[in-house]
C-alpha cells in the first residue's frame, strides 16, 4: 500500500513539475512580449509626439495656401484668357499667312 502511495505521489509530482515548466515557458514567453511591446510603444511615441504641432501647423499653412489661391484667382483665370486670346490671335495671323502665301503668284523656272 505504500508503495501505490509513494508511485501516485512521484506520478503526481512529475505531473505538476511538467506543469510547472510549461507554465514557466508560458511566463517567458509573455515576458518577451511584453517588452517587444513596451519598445513599440515607446518607438511609436516617439515618432508620434511632435504630430499633433506638426498637424496644427499643416492646417494653418493649408488655410494660408487657401486664402492666397483665393486672392490670386482672379488673376490665374485672367492669364488663362490672356493666353486663350493670344492662341487664337496666332492661329488667325498663320492662316492669313497661308492665305498669302497661296495667292502669290508663281513665277516660272527657267
């Protein structure tokens, strides 16, 4: 009878001693993830501080950029019909050129 005492509680042991060592696997294993995360965390912290400043900043250069564009309108649309004007003056004065050119008379080769 003490035998099956002894056996079951050496079985029982190497049981819990098999647990043991999974559950110490299992403890390294979260350990080593979470410092990979806490180096994540502090990496993306790192990159991410300054956006806050940096995107208030964007946003009032954007606005900045938005008034201007505002203000120099007009004149863009001016240019534009400017050089409209000035393409159709160009394709008018060629034409008037080859409508020359083609009435000129040709003088014979000798």
């Amino acid at each position: 009878m003490v035998t099956i005492v002894v056996g079951a509680n050496l079985l029982i042991a190497l049981v819990c001693l098999g647990v043991a060592r999974r559950v110490w696997q299992f403890k390294r294993q979260l350990t080593a993830l979470a410092d990979t995360l806490v180096v994540f965390e502090s990496n993306t912290h790192a990159v991410l501080y300054g956006a806050p400043e940096a995107i208030l900043q964007g946003q009032g250069g954007i606005a900045q950029l938005r008034q201007t564009l505002q203000q120099i309108r007009p004149q863009v649309q001016q240019i534009r019909q400017l050089t409209a004007l000035v393409g159709v003056g160009r394709l008018l004065w060629q034409r008037s050129l080859k409508v020359q050119w083609t009435r000129q008379p040709r003088r014979s080769r000798r």
